[in-house]
C-alpha cells in the first residue's frame, strides 16, 4: 500500500466517522472541514498516520 493510498484511506474513513455521528442533527453551522480541525489538523492524522504505516515491512514489503 503507497502512501498515498494510507492517506486517502485516513481522510475517507474520519470523513465517514464524523458525518455518520453528526448525520441526526440537521444542518450545522460549521462544515465538516472544520468541524476536524481544518488543513493543519487533518495533515496533521494524516502525516502521522502514514510516519506509523510507512514503517511497517508487512504492510509495505
């Protein structure tokens, strides 16, 4: 699995955790985006995430 792909793979699931939870509230006045925290904290999951991931051999061997 590339990088690319672990990183894509972080923001669809927080992307789908976070709607799924916020989905019987009706309309919010922040956006999903910013309701994670915006750029900085999303590059944040996602830089450690692949850092963690990309160290292991059974995953990327």
């Amino acid at each position: 699995m590339t990088r690319h792909t672990c990183a894509g793979l972080v923001l669809v699931s927080l992307v789908v955790v976070v709607g799924a939870a916020h989905a019987g509230e009706g309309k919010t006045a922040q956006s999903l985006y910013e309701r994670l925290g915006g750029k900085a904290a999303i590059t944040a999951v996602v830089e450690t995430f692949v850092g963690k991931v990309g160290g292991y051999t059974r995953i990327n061997g």
